[in-house]
C-alpha cells in the first residue's frame, strides 16, 4: 500500500487527514490506524493547530476495515494463536484511544458509508457531522461473531443501553438521521451542505482561546476516566480472540471458516444471505 493512503494538510488553525483509498472506499488497515493515530499526535504537538478535520476522499468516509486478508482482519489468533492476536489487537485498541484523548478536537466530516472500523473512528472522534446520505454500521454479528467487544460500553454512555445492545447484537444499518437521534453525531445536514457545516462548526472551535482548548479537552478526558469509558478499550484486546475462536455449531454462520473454505467473495454473499431483509437494512 502506498504511503498516501492517510494525506495530512494544515491550513491556518486547521489540520486535516484525509482517508485516501477511494478505490477501496477507504477501507482501513493497521497500517492507515497508526498513520492516523500518528498524525493526530503531529496536530496535537502543532501549537498553531486548533482543531482536527477527520474525513474520506471519494465515494465512501469508510467501509470498514480491509477484508482483503481474513488473518489480519480477524487479529491472527486462529493462524498463530491467542497471544499474538492479543499484541497485535491492544495496539488497535491503543490507537483508538489515544484519539479519543486527543489534545485537539476532531471533527469527522462523514458521508456516505460509515461501517465497522469507520463508525469506530467516528465515535471516538470529539464531535461529528453527517450528510445525508451517511449510513453506519457495526456489522460483526454478520460475520458470525459476537458483537463488537470494546464498543459496547462506549456505546452505551452514548445511547444507553437497551439501544446499545440492538446496535452490537444485531449490527444492523443506521440512517444518519437515527445516528443523530441517537446520539453517536452531532449534526445531520443536506449532502451539499457537508462543506459548509462542518467549516461552520470547525471557524467556530478554532475562534476558542488555545488554553481553553487545551482545557476542555482535558476536562473531557477527566471525565472519561471518571466515568469508566477510558477502560472500555480493555475488552476490546481481552475478549476479541475469544470471539474469533468460539465454538460454533454447524447450522451457525462463521465467516472466517466460510472465506476459508470457498472464498471471500462466496463468504459475503452467504453473509447476506444469511442476514439480509428489512430488518437488517444491508
């Protein structure tokens, strides 16, 4: 993969990374994570920065977490056990915090497709607005596992938990007007209106005093150690080889085995098969 595929611009008191694998929809990779996590960290270090833009070139914000190789998808903890998964998905999970604890706020500018990985960015991100036309999804129940790990907590400091529970178990679509009713963005405006929201929303945070950013972002990240949503990234490494090795019986859907055995792309189509239909909205 090319090294463009995270591109990081400043102007003024705004630093911007942008996804950049249109082609691919900007599925993510370890390697797009720590670039991000990494330039989150170059922003944070820029005193002349104010504010993080997080958004995807093309037709996609993100649809998730590259597929394209089951082994890393899944962690490798079925190819070369527990303990290497355990290091390799800690760092994931590190990562994602240390953008949540970010010194500087993060606006995702988000359109499109939001799935997986991207939706987890998103919720880790200060502050989101959405077009239209944005879907999201937390499909791992899809693949014949066991809800997203390290997301539920977090989710339900953010939706509660009877909504919480719906989201991980069932993984099915959500519009971007319900991902503003429920509270995992701030904002949902006219596709061509995107531009001009989330500029709005950035001149105001970059017309706020540096200390009184760093501040309140320091008074956000008290309050996620007091309220426990620090630790929610723990399970995420804990419990997530688990739910990759899990028994299954054989009437029961695992796509790990399934790509094994016939394929990715036999994989997805027996996945929406499996769980397609209204309900599910994929």
């Amino acid at each position: 993969m090319s090294d463009d595929s995270v591109e990081y611009s400043t102007a003024g008191p705004v630093a911007r990374i942008l996804l950049n694998r249109p082609k691919q929809h900007n599925a993510l990779t370890d390697s797009m994570l720590e670039q991000i996590a990494r330039l989150v960290r170059q922003a944070d270090a820029d005193d002349a920065v104010k504010v993080i833009v997080l958004e995807g070139n093309g037709a996609s914000f993100s649809a998730g977490f590259d597929m394209s190789n089951p082994d890393d998808f899944y962690g490798g903890a079925e190819t070369k056990g527990t303990r290497f998964a355990i290091r390799k998905l800690r760092v994931r999970a590190e990562l994602m915090r240390d953008l949540l604890y970010s010194g500087k706020p993060i606006v995702a500018k988000v359109h499109s497709n939001c799935i997986g990985a991207g939706m987890y960015l998103v919720l880790v991100c200060s502050m989101a607005v959405a077009a239209d036309d944005a879907v999201f999804g937390l499909p791992e129940e899809r693949f014949g596992s066991s809800g997203t790990s390290w997301l539920f907590p977090f989710l339900v400091s953010q939706c509660g938990v009877k909504k919480a529970t719906e989201l991980v178990m069932t993984g099915r679509k959500v519009t971007a007007v319900e991902a503003e009713r429920l509270n995992l963005i701030n904002r949902v405006v006219p596709r061509a209106d995107l531009d001009r929201a989330t500029d709005e929303l950035v001149a105001a945070l970059a017309s706020l005093p540096r200390d009184g950013i760093a501040i309140s972002r320091t008074v956000a990240h008290l309050s996620f150690d007091m309220l426990g949503i620090g630790a929610a990234f723990t399970p995420h490494y804990t419990a997530h080889p688990m739910v990759v090795r899990m028994q299954r019986e054989p009437d029961e859907f695992d796509f790990h085995a399934e790509s094994r055995a016939n394929g990715m792309k036999a994989a997805i189509r027996e996945r929406d098969r499996r769980f397609g239909g209204d309900y599910w909205g994929w």
